[in-house]
C-alpha cells in the first residue's frame, strides 16, 4: 500500500479507507470517533484495538511500516468504525505433544482486538476483507485471534458462503474457550464461589510454598517504569528454568527492546506485571496489562524446580486476591485457550477460536486442507491415548 491511502466507496452508503499512520492527520476526529466506538463495544479484547494500544505499537516501533488503519464512513460522512491492523507473519504449526514436526510461515493482516470495530453488516465485512486482500496482495491470510461464538462475527464467517471465491475460513486448532473472571466484592466472596475441595487445596497449597519459604513469601507488583530492570531480570531467571521456555521457546529476554516496550507500557498506566518471590530467590511471574476495567493475563511461567509447591498457581490465588483489592478493575481476561486451571478460576467461560481468513488460491487451499487434515488426526490420537492426563500447564502457568 506505500504511503497512499486507498478508499473505496460503497455507492451512497459507505466507504472504506486504509490509511498508514502516516495519514492520520487528515482525519482530525479520529480519535475521539475511536473513542467513542470503544465505548459502544462489548469485547474483553478492547485494549488491542484501542487508540492507545496504536500509539504504543508506533512507539516501539517507530518506522511503524506494518501498521495499517481500517476507517469507515456513512454517506454523511460520519466515522462508524476503525478497524486497527497490523501486516505481520502467523506460524500455522504441525506439532505432536511438545515436538515440532513442520511449521508455515504465512503473510497476514490481523484484525487487532479480533472484532473489527465497525457495525454489524455483513456488506461491511464483505468489503472490509476485500479491501485488504485488494490493498495488500502479498498477504496469504487475515487473521482474528480470539472470536467468540455468540459475535456476528463468527455467524457472518459461518453463514456467508458466496465469497469462498475469495476467501476460506479455518478454525485454528478447533474450538475452544475463552475463559475470564468477572471480579466480585471481596476475595472472601470469590473463595466462597468455588467448591470446597478446590479452595482447601488452594489455601494448602499457599501454605506449602510459605512453609518452604520460611513463612515468608512476596508479591511484587510492577506497574512503574523504575521496577521493570528487576522484573526483567527475575522474570528471565524464572523462564529460564520453565517448561514454557523448554517446549516454545523464550518469550520474554532481559534486553533494550523489551524494556522500551514495558517502559512504555507503564508510562501509558497499561503495565501490571508480578512476580512471586522469597526474599532473593524468584519462584513465578506473570505479565499482564491493565485498560479501562479489565486485566489481561499476557504471559507466565514458573520454575519447574519448585514444581511440587505449585508456584503457578499459589501466584494465580493471590493475583487474583490483589486484583480484587483493586477496585477499579472488574474482570480478569485469562484469553483463548482449555487449560484446566483456568476453567477452575474462571466464572465466564466463551466458547471460541482463531481464525484465519485464507486467501481462496490452490496453493492456500492445499495447505489449509493439510493442517486440518492433520490436526483432526492428532485430535483422534489425544482422544484416545491421553484422556486424563493433564500437562504443566494445567498448575496455572
């Protein structure tokens, strides 16, 4: 797309404009429309396609050559909706257990937030992926991270077929759930939700790890930018020993890139990051963002060698007792996934998906055939060799 905008009118009753932030200075209500489109939204995913969570990415990335931003108007010329985006690359994974067999690399434009800020019109829709296919040719999908079932979204990509000339949906890894905690009065409150079991064993499994911590265990919350040196040191040590790292990889480096990017993050009010510890010795940590009233749950990890202290989750429990101390916040956004810890902390539970949005070519066709192809035969394996089981991840990290 370059530097130019590309709009393209709908007849008398919309139009849609890809503009680069280059370009957002010809448009000088923008973001009080943005504004007010948020707050007309309900969608746990708000902070991604925030006007403030844009400004953050351009801040970071200064040359911002992969931003690209969706605006959409009536015949009156009235904004009805913005849609952020971001031209980035998706890894689709062909993987049994922790073993990484092939993996592709595609082109795509994810919709940030996942549900385009625009009205519910399937026109819209139509003409908004179209215009991204048209503007970016060099892109192989569009991607939706976290779609719930109930959205118009999912219906108009489950009911519209008379574009699959265009473009062909595929579930991601098949269904599963969106998973958050809408925030009661008191952490007494929340306890008194889960059955008795379950409580016993978390306020068990607190004092466990305080016994080994000599009575003494620490959490520290990191919001400001004078802490993040330190959290990134202990959060790296943390990783370094977990069983995210071993299987995944690093996702998170003690580096310039990411303490800019948190700096930033705090300075916006967004960063809210904790770390378990016992005086010097780090035992878990969690990053995550705040915005408007919800918490995101971003990125965890524990050290496997106090697994049997269940580090995980004893920081989850009081995470959680912190949060509700912080009344301004009202939910806890735990994302897209079934790990079972998550199911027993949670009180909202959406059934969802990723989605990818394939361009309609033989070569994405072949691909998006293979993946299913395979992902259904793993499915059919789990079934019936690993009923049960459960992995690390399901101790609440």
């Amino acid at each position: 797309m370059g530097n130019n905008e590309i709009t393209i009118n709908m007849g008398n009753k919309f139009s849609i404009s890809l503009i680069s932030p280059k370009e957002v200075e010809k448009f000088p209500t923008l973001y009080q429309d943005w504004e007010r489109l948020l707050e007309s939204k309900e969608n746990l995913e708000l902070l991604y396609q925030s006007p403030q969570w844009f400004e953050h990415l351009l801040t970071i990335d200064p040359h911002y050559n992969d931003l690209v931003l969706g605006i959409v108007k009536d015949n009156f010329g009235q904004t009805i909706g913005i849609v952020p985006i971001r031209i980035d690359h998706y890894t689709l994974t062909f993987d049994l257990s922790s073993y990484m067999l092939w993996k592709i690399h595609l082109r795509t434009a994810s919709i940030l937030g996942s549900q385009p800020l625009i009205p519910q019109d399937e026109n819209i829709y139509n003409q908004l992926f179209m215009s991204l296919m048209t503007a970016f040719p060099e892109i192989q999908c569009i991607y939706m991270g976290s779609v719930p079932v109930d959205s118009f979204l999912w219906q108009y990509l489950n009911t519209d077929k008379g574009n699959e000339r265009y473009w062909i949906p595929q579930v991601v890894d098949g269904l599963q759930t969106i998973h958050a905690l809408l925030l009661p009065e008191t952490f007494d409150s929340y306890l008194s939700k889960l059955k008795r079991k379950k409580r016993y064993n978390l306020q068990r499994q607190v004092k466990l790890l305080q016994d080994h911590s000599g009575g003494r265990l620490d959490l520290i919350r990191v919001e400001s930018a004078d802490q993040i040196s330190s959290f990134l040191e202990d959060a790296v040590s943390i990783a370094r020993h977990s069983w995210q790292q071993r299987r995944i990889g690093a996702r998170i480096e003690n580096n310039q890139k990411w303490y800019e990017k948190l700096k930033d993050l705090a300075n916006r009010g967004f960063l809210c990051a904790y770390l378990l510890k016992c005086v010097n010795e780090p035992y878990a940590f969690a990053l995550g963002y705040q915005f408007k009233d919800v918490y995101h749950y971003v990125e965890i990890a524990y050290d496997e060698s106090f697994a049997k202290f269940s580090p995980g989750t004893v920081l989850l429990y009081l995470l959680t007792q912190d949060l509700i101390k912080n009344k301004s916040l009202k939910k806890l956004n735990f994302g897209l996934s079934d790990h079972p810890y998550k199911q027993t902390f949670g009180n909202i539970h959406l059934r969802g998906a990723q989605i990818l949005l394939w361009r309609s070519t033989f070569l994405n066709r072949i691909k998006r055939t293979s993946h299913l192809a395979f992902r259904g035969g793993i499915s059919l394996i789990k079934t019936y060799f690993h009923k049960g089981k459960s992995t690390p991840a399901d101790e609440g990290s």
